[in-house]
C-alpha cells in the first residue's frame, strides 16, 4: 500500500528536503520520488510515493498536518492513498478504435479505473459498450441542441465527479463553461501532431501537405480548440505512396498509445499542470 503526494510551488532552496523531512518525521517510507525545477518559471515540481505502511498517522491527519507547510510553500498539492479507485467518463462518437482499447486495458486491468458511463452523440457504439456492463449514455448533439446537450452532460458530471473525463474521439468541441469547470479532468486524443493541423481533417492535410510523420496528441481540453496542455505523443513515419486513408490506418496507432498512456499517468497523479505546460513524470 501506498500514499501519493503531489505538488508544485513556486521555487526556494531546499524545497526537496523540507518535504522528504515532513513525510520521514511523519514515518513515511519514500519509495519513489521524482522532482522537477522549471528554472524559466521558477517553479517547482514532485511527486512522492510513499510506504503507506510506516506512515505514523492516518490520510486525513496527514493532510490535515501538511496543510500549514503547503499555505506556506504556496503550493497547489494533493494527497491520496493509491489503490483508491478513480472514476471515468468516457465520451465517443462513431469511431471506436481508443474506446476499444481503453475497455480491453480496463477488462485486463491494465488500467484500473471504474467506468462510470460512456456518453455518446451517436448510437453506432452501444452494443460495444454494454456488451461490458457498462452504462451508455445516448446524448444527440446537433446545430440546435448543443447548449441543451452539454447542458445535460454536465449534470452527470457534477453527478458523478469524475477524476477524468475522456474524449475518445468525440468529435464536438466541448463549450467553454465547462472546460472551465473540469479544467485539468477533461482530456482529449487529437489525430495530428500538435501544433500541426489543428481541428477537422488532419489526416487528409497531412496527406495533401506530403509530410513523413504523423503521430497522435493528448492534451488538456481548454477554450482554445486543440491548444491544451500537452500530455504525450506518438508518431509514426509515412510513406509517399500511403493514401489518406493508409494515413488513418496507421494514424490510428499512435492515438490508441498515446491515450492509453495519458490516462494512466493522469490517474496515478503523474501530471503536473503549470500555465500551457504539463510536467509528466514517466512511469
């Protein structure tokens, strides 16, 4: 069993070995650390895992005792036992391929994390989801409705608070409101190597641009369309004689990997977010 410790703050010396004295006064084991300083920011950065078992005094106590330490660092931190399950939304359109997988990593438990619904503007993937005991959510989307639609998504997400929200290929741009309220919970697989060919059709872009990479973004959803803090990428090279639709083929790859990893770093709390940027300590 262990404990999760992550922080940023703006940067001092010493930062490192404050924090390690906090948590061995406390009986805390370090079993793994990493710590990143961003000298152009001046900002500093850690996650610690912890032996949950030699730890002196429960979760809400150490909270509760490390509080006054973060007031003074300034420091945005949590803390959390590991094996806590975290809860997902998924959110899919027609194509099923990063659903597909995220549900064979899930079932092998891969990623373990608890699904709690698949929301969905199209029907086309139903069966793939409940086959799975899972719930489906159908929620049209169209010209008309969409302040309705989002509207009714975002009461199941304050229902369910969610740790993350994942838009597996979901083609609609989610409104602005609630990229603010679930800012740093809602991520997004692009198919192009960000910043290159954002929004629709990047494939075909690509293809007609007659580049020799194409790869896959996951970032951070905010109000500006595909400019999220970047959580990882994969690429692949390309040939001249592969046709837009080889391009997809192949592209599909890299947005399975790098989704499948984004999720699992998120969730084990291995993402720090500062302005544009996110710091991602690499299991």
């Amino acid at each position: 069993m262990s404990t999760l410790l992550r922080l940023s703050c703006p940067d001092r010396v010493g930062l490192l070995a404050l924090i390690s004295n906090f948590v061995a006064q406390h009986g805390g084991n370090l079993i793994e650390v990493h710590q990143y300083t961003d000298p152009a920011a001046g900002w500093f950065f850690t996650r610690m895992e912890i032996d949950t078992r030699t730890l002196a005094v429960d979760l809400p106590a150490l909270r509760k005792e490390f509080t006054p330490l973060a007031t003074d660092l300034q420091a945005e931190w949590t803390i959390r036992t590991a094996e806590s399950r975290r809860k997902v939304i998924v959110m899919v359109s027609k194509l099923g391929h990063c659903l597909a997988d995220l549900l064979w990593r899930w079932h092998s438990g891969e990623l373990d994390f608890e699904i709690a619904a698949v929301i969905s503007n199209h029907e086309s993937l139903r069966s793939m989801v409940e086959r799975e005991g899972l719930e489906f959510c159908h929620v049209p989307v169209d010209a008309h409705n969409k302040p309705a639609a989002f509207a009714k998504m975002a009461e199941l997400f304050r229902f369910v608070q969610p740790d993350l929200i994942i838009l597996a290929r979901y083609m609609q741009v989610v409104p602005a409101e609630l990229c603010a309220e679930f800012a740093g919970r809602l991520i997004n697989i692009h198919h192009s190597f960000l910043p290159s060919f954002v929004g629709a059709n990047p494939y075909q872009r690509a293809w007609q641009r007659g580049v020799k990479l194409i790869g896959a973004t996951c970032h951070y959803v905010t109000p500006e369309l595909d400019a999220g803090p970047i959580i990882d990428q994969e690429v692949i090279r390309v040939e001249h004689f592969h046709t837009p639709d080889d391009l997809m083929r192949l592209g599909r790859d890299c947005e399975r990997l790098a989704l499948a990893r984004s999720v699992r770093w998120h969730l084990a709390d291995r993402v720090l977010l500062h302005g544009q940027r996110a710091i991602v300590f690499r299991d």
